[in-house]
C-alpha cells in the first residue's frame, strides 16, 4: 500500500491550467449539446475569471460564435456566445452571418 499523493493529484489540485481546462469542460457539459449562453454568462458558470477564460478561449473556439449584436445598448457591438456543441456552434454561424 503506498502512502502519499502522486504527481497527478498535485496537478489536480494545484495546476492552474488544468483546473481551468476541467471546470470549462464541465461547464460544457452542463450547458448541454444543444444550448448556448452569452460569453459573461458562461465564465460564471464555469466559475472562472474573465482573465482565466481569455488565457484559454482561443482553445475552445470551435464552441464560440460572434454575433452582431440588436437591440438597445448592442447595435453593432459583436455579442460572444458559448455553444454547447460545435455543431450548434457551426449551425449559429450560418445564422449570425446571415
């Protein structure tokens, strides 16, 4: 029976990459294959800082979509959403381009 913790535990606990990589997975997960929320709203779930999700956004860019944005306080200002899917993500595309 060994006795200790292994290099992975100390990762899991203390390796900030891998703690932001785990908890934006699992907000992936829970926001579901065929939903999607504003980018300030996703980085709440995820529990993150908005400076701890731009460090690692460009990984996850097959599941954001930029969108013009309408309505009052928004016109024209590109809106970010996260998808739950990258093919939602592919099929918002197709609309927001529209």
């Amino acid at each position: 029976m060994a006795i200790g913790n292994t290099a992975a535990d100390f990762r899991e606990k203390h390796d900030k990459n891998d703690i932001i990589h785990r908890r934006v997975k699992a907000a992936l997960k829970t926001l579901t294959k065929d939903r999607w929320l504003y980018e300030g709203d996703f980085v709440k779930l995820a529990k993150l800082a908005q400076v701890q999700w731009s460090q690692v956004a460009d990984r996850y860019a097959d599941f954001v979509v930029v969108a013009k944005g309408i309505g009052r306080g928004y016109q024209g200002q590109p809106r970010r959403v996260v998808c739950g899917s990258t093919r939602l993500a592919a099929k918002l595309r197709e609309v927001a381009q529209a």
